[in-house]
C-alpha cells in the first residue's frame, strides 16, 4: 500500500531516527542557536529603548508594560493607600496618571504579600526601579540556576560557563524582560527549593513559602512535601507564609485582605473567563478549551482533570525512589499545569525542567526523544502566544503536557535512581 510504503521510506525512517536520538543536538549548535538568539534579545531591546519616549515605548505602553502595575500598586502602598491597587478602576486610575491618559490598563492580581515588593521599588522613579528589578531578579534566576545544577546528576556542568548562554538567552528571559515581569523571581524561588530540599529543608521550605504571592503556582508543592513527609520543609513554608501575611498586616492594614478578596471576582471572571488577556497568551487547558470555543464549564471541568491526573502522577513520582531530575522536572511541570492561569512569561519555569533533564542526560544517558523534547521546551516560549494566535494550536500547553506524559511514563517504569550523593532517599509517608 503506498501510506506502508510511505512509512518505511528511508527519508522517513531517517527523520524519525534523528528525532528519536537527537543527533541534530550538536555541541556547536547548543553555542549557535543560543548567541543568536541572546544577539536579536539584544537588538530588540536597544531597539525599544531607543525609540522610547520617556517611559513609554514607541507604541504608548509603559516600558517593561507588566511592571507598569506593580510600580503604581507600590506608590498606592508608599501613599499609605495599600488596599486601591486591588480596585480596578482606582488602579487604572493610577497607571494613567502615571504613564499618561493612553496608557492600556494592566491589572494587579496579586495578593497582599507582593505589597512588600512593590512598595520599596516605588520610592525609586520608573525607570530605575524597572532596572533594578529587572537586573536582582535576573541574577537570583541565574544564582538559583546555578545551585540547582551542582545538585543535578552532573554537578560539574555548574562549573561549565556554557550553561550561562543556555539559561540566559531561553526565550521566556525574553519575554519576561520586555514584560518586566516576575518569572524571573518565581522560577529562583521554586529551583532554590528544589535545589535545597534534601540538604536544607528548612531554607528550602522558607523559599517555597515565599512563592505565596503567586499562589496558584504552590498547590502541588505542600503536596509533594505531604506525599514525602518532608515535615521540616513543610512547616518551614507555612510559618514563612504567616509571617509574610503578619508583616503584610503590619506595614499595610488588615483591610487589604478583604480587598484582595473582593479583587479575585474580576481576576477570575474579566481576566480569565472571559479572556480579556488573550486566550493566546494563557498556557493552561481551561485556555486551550476557551480558545476553541468551549464554554467555562467545560474549560474548568478539563482544567480539573488535568490537575487532578497531575497531582497523582506527581505524588506516584516523588514517592517513587526517582532521580532527582526526575522528581525536580516533575514538579516544575505540575506546577504550570495544574493552574488555569498561566502565562506564556510564567514558562521561565520550564528552565529548571529543563536543566535537570539535560544534565541527568549527560550523566547517564538520554532516553528516546529526551533531547528532541527539551529542544521544543526550550524554544517554546518564544513562539506559544504568536502560533496560538494564527493558528488556534496552544503549542506551549501541547508541549508540557506531552512532556509531563513521557516522564510520567518513563519515570514510573524506570529502574535507574539517583545516587546517595546526589539526592537523598525518599521519604515515605
């Protein structure tokens, strides 16, 4: 039949012999495709700086749009006004007195605790409280990086600069430079985590606490802590988040609570039901439904399942005695899937997915299509929200949940553990 002959054309065989080894990940390659990239990163953001005007770019948004509202929440706060930021209209209000009367609107989602951020950039003018978040979060995302490395499988990468040009050009660095958005702090704190888990739970936890200002990102860590009986770790991050929420009660009134509270309406109805951010830029199933036409019913029902198939997959993983590259790509995954609000900015949390796996790789040996995927991984962000937009197809969602998918299946299969050295035994409950 010609399909069979077709499927056994040596052109065929030879494609899907190369995806399935990753041949064409070649050490050059790994320099050239990176300097390339970082090189137009670059000129783009010369290119935005140059045709500025003031504080706004050539279009009329804020530079660094996204951080347009932390800065006005954070000189809400500095005016002694903390609750405003979490009403729409007074934080519109805000951003247009600010960046002028054309400025679009970029709402604040966050709860209270990213006050204790925001706040102190705000004493500072625009411009250098935009620098100075963009440069400390950047160099915690690299120093973060770096210790997770040293516990990879293969530590001596750590001490390899190359690593540097891989982590520093992955396009959601990108992303979150022009967006001057968080990805940089919560990827930091959630690779610190990792990193300081076995060794030092107690810090680890402190770090996995301080995730509590993007909260839909923590609901699988108590879980994996729980699964493992990781007690220390555990209570390290509950105390760190209460007193978080004691010094957020202190410095800015209780009544930001309640504010916070009543925000989430519009959060969840404006931004996320209805999509008012763009179906295109939100990397989740409950987006991927909506952006085909579904209703939010259906969107939440799917967006449930998929959580609900991660959180067990995730906690059949870490219970497993697993690598630790392995468990750490794992719970970077099930962290972006299990939210339905996650943007294309957020998948700077695919970098220490991706960092594990590839040392583990060098270590021991990739498996079939291993490369091949953290090739997609790494490029993705940079084409997610353009592809999703033309096309209709959620690339980035596709890509996680195929990769989820085949360390579920390999991990929960596999005979190879991490060594002693590398990785302490897991805990079982």
């Amino acid at each position: 039949m010609r399909g069979d002959s077709w499927s056994r054309s040596p052109r065929v065989n030879r494609i899907a012999d190369l995806l399935r080894g990753g041949a064409f990940v070649t050490r050059q390659r790994l320099v050239l495709w990176p300097a390339a990239l970082l090189i137009g990163f670059v000129v783009a953001i010369v290119f935005l700086a140059a045709t500025a005007h003031g504080i706004n770019d050539y279009k009329g948004r804020p530079l660094g749009s996204d951080f347009s509202n932390i800065y006005a929440a954070g000189v809400f706060a500095r005016q002694g006004n903390a609750a405003a930021p979490f009403d729409p209209a007074r934080q519109e209000a805000q951003e247009k007195a600010i960046f002028g009367s054309a400025t679009p609107f970029f709402g604040w989602h966050y709860p209270p605790f990213f006050l204790l951020v925001a706040a102190p950039l705000a004493y500072l003018s625009y411009l250098p409280a935009l620098l100075l978040w963009q440069a400390s979060t950047l160099v915690f995302y690299l120093g973060a990086m770096a210790l997770l490395l040293r516990s990879a499988p293969a530590p001596a990468l750590a001490a390899n600069p190359s690593w540097i040009l891989l982590a520093a050009a992955f396009p959601a660095v990108f992303v979150n430079l022009i967006h001057g958005h968080n990805g940089f702090l919560t990827t930091a704190l959630l690779a610190g985590g990792i990193a300081l888990l076995d060794e030092q739970p107690i810090l680890s936890g402190i770090l996995f606490g301080l995730l509590a200002y993007k909260p839909q990102f923590g609901l699988m860590i108590p879980l994996v802590l729980i699964a493992t009986a990781r007690w220390q770790a555990l209570g390290a991050a509950a105390l760190t988040v209460l007193a978080l929420a004691g010094i957020v009660t202190a410095l800015f009134g209780f009544e930001v609570w309640p504010a916070f509270l009543a925000s989430t309406h519009f959060t969840r109805t404006v931004v996320l039901e209805q999509g008012n951010t763009g179906f295109n830029k939100i990397q989740s199933v409950f987006a991927w439904v909506r952006l085909w036409g579904g209703g939010v019913s259906l969107a939440y029902a799917l967006q449930g399942v998929t959580a609900a198939v991660t959180a067990v997959l995730l906690v059949l993983i870490w219970r497993k005695p697993a690598t630790f590259a392995d468990r750490g790509a794992a719970l970077c995954l099930g962290v972006l899937l299990t939210t339905p609000y996650c943007l294309d900015y957020d998948l700077m949390v695919l970098a220490p997915a991706i960092a594990l796996l590839a040392a583990q790789g060098v270590a021991e040996g990739f498996r079939p299509y291993e490369k091949t995927i953290l090739v997609v991984l790494w490029f993705v962000p940079m084409v997610t929200r353009g592809v999703a937009a033309a096309t209709l197809i959620p690339v980035g969602v596709v890509a996680m949940l195929g990769t989820g998918i085949f360390l579920a299946a390999h991990t929960l299969n596999a005979k190879r553990v991490s060594p002693p050295s590398a990785n302490a035994a897991v805990r079982s409950a």
